[in-house]
C-alpha cells in the first residue's frame, strides 16, 4: 500500500467563527494552521481565502499572500480551491490557478449544495481543465455524487485530463452523495487502477470514511471546510488536532504517513523546485 495522503481542508467557504472559533482567516492564520498540520502529518493543505471580514473570496492578491506565507514555513502541497462559493462566477472562480500552485480542485459537476445550488456547467468545467494543464497545475477531481465519476471517465477518453486521475470523494454534503461505507466502496469500484483517491467525509462521515481510506489504500481529508467537531458535541481545537489523529490511527494499522516530498512521487507531480 502506499503511504498515507493527509490533505488539510482549513479553512473552507462557508464555516464561521461562530460555529469554529480557532477557524483561521488571515492569510497568517492560515499559513499557521497549514504549518501545524504539516508538522502533524499533513502532506496537502486545502486552501480557501477570505476577506478580512470572514466572507469567501477568490481574490488572487488574497491567495498569493497564503501561498507565500505557507511556502515560507513549510513545503506542503498547496492546493487552492476553484470551487469557491456557492454563487461565485466561474472567472471569479478561476482565478488562484494563474498564480501555478501545485494543485487545485477540479468540480466534475453541478450538486444541490444545502440549500444552495453549486453550478459547474461542461463548458465552465472544461474551461478549468485547460487552464489547469496550461498553468501545470495537478487536479484533484471532487466528486459529489456518483455521476460525476462517471463524467471523469469520458473525460479522460475524450483526453480532457489527464491519467492518473487524482479524486476526492466529498461525502455527505446534503444534496450530494450519502457519507456512508456503501458510497465509498462504490465509487472506489468503478475508479482506473492507475488513479489515486482521497475521500472527504462531511460531519460526523470523516473519521470513519477516513479510517475506511486507511484500511482501502486511498488517502484522507480532514478539517474544518468538513467538519468542525472532534467528537460529538466537542469542538475540535485545530485542524491539526484532526490530522493528528488520522496520523495517529494510520501508524497503528502499520500505514506509515506520506511526507510532501512523498505525495507527490505518490500523486505523479513534479518535485517541488
Ligand atoms: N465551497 C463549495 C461550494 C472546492 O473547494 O473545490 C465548493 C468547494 C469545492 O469547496
Ligand atoms: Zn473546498
């Protein structure tokens, strides 16, 4: 088995202070939190920027400031957000991938997103694509519901992306696929032997998906973007405090965790200049 991914989801769209009060905000808090994670096992940090008031933004000013500011604490794998907000243009959307980060999500289709509707036309998503391999930017495919693995593996036909595929199963987000051990082991089935996976258990789903990754051979994504909570009713204290305990399990069951340098040998990327 390869060794263990940690992706760090920090920060998120939509979580607020009120719901997590150690969620980090500021370019340095996050940057903060990012190096936390990777000294706890992390080997990629999921980041969303905000403005100084906590709204989501896409600004690119606000994305080059994380960027620096993790890269002068740590050499994780940063992958920024083109997913935004829900309600957010796609340019808008688009916009940290021109500043060539090692990574970025890719959506692979529209979802029911609470009560909101988080729209990825064809066109817009293809739009990504491109930019993403213009930029030598590495997807990571999210993956709602089942269909849009469905829509990965045309497009990989079709030679919109490229092999081997790296996705992220988000689980649980209320509109999209169930979190539970039925939608993980499905989705799983249908993906290349050559690909990669993490899953992204929202809520109470991200410690056992996550654990269920450990036993699969995929990789696992923790934080605040999906769940804000240690335990039921306990906050967690950090994002680190829910990588730590990922690291933790996955050296119990003998799955040594992967350093950056490792993830992305594991994930075919380039090693970082
Ligand atoms: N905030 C969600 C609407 C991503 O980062 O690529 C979309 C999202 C996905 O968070
Ligand atoms: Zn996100």
């Amino acid at each position: 088995m390869q060794k263990l991914i940690i992706t760090a989801a920090l920060t998120g769209a939509e979580v607020t202070r009120a719901q997590q009060p150690a969620l980090p905000i500021s370019p340095e808090e996050i940057a903060q939190a990012a190096a936390e994670c990777a000294l706890a096992g992390a080997s990629i940090v999921h980041v969303h920027a905000r403005n100084p008031d906590g709204s989501p933004t896409q600004d690119k000013a606000i994305y080059r400031q994380i960027i620096t500011a993790i890269q002068a604490r740590c050499d994780v794998i940063v992958q920024v957000s083109t997913g935004g907000a829900v309600g957010m243009t796609p340019q808008e959307r688009l916009a940290p991938v021109t500043l060539t980060p090692e990574m970025a999500t890719l959506s692979m289709g529209t979802v029911n997103f609470g009560d909101g509707v988080f729209m990825n036309h064809p066109s817009d998503m293809e739009v990504f694509a491109q930019a993403m391999r213009l930029h030598g930017v590495k997807p990571e495919l999210e993956i709602f519901d089942s269909g849009m693995l469905t829509a990965a593996l045309r497009w990989l036909k079709k030679g919109l992306i490229d092999s081997p595929l790296h996705v992220d199963f988000v689980l649980g987000i209320p509109g999209g696929m169930a979190g539970t051990a039925e939608a993980l082991m499905y989705l799983r089935s249908q993906l290349p032997p050559d690909a990669t996976w993490t899953v992204a258990g929202i809520g109470a789903a991200q410690l056992p998906l996550g654990v269920m990754a450990i036993l699969l051979g995929g990789h696992v994504r923790v934080g605040f973007e999906d769940n804000v909570f240690y335990s039921k009713g306990e906050l967690a204290s950090s994002n680190a405090q829910l990588v730590s305990r990922i690291a933790r399990i996955s050296q119990e069951m003998n799955r040594p965790v992967a350093t950056p340098k490792e993830a992305r040998a594991i994930l075919g990327m380039a090693p970082r200049g």
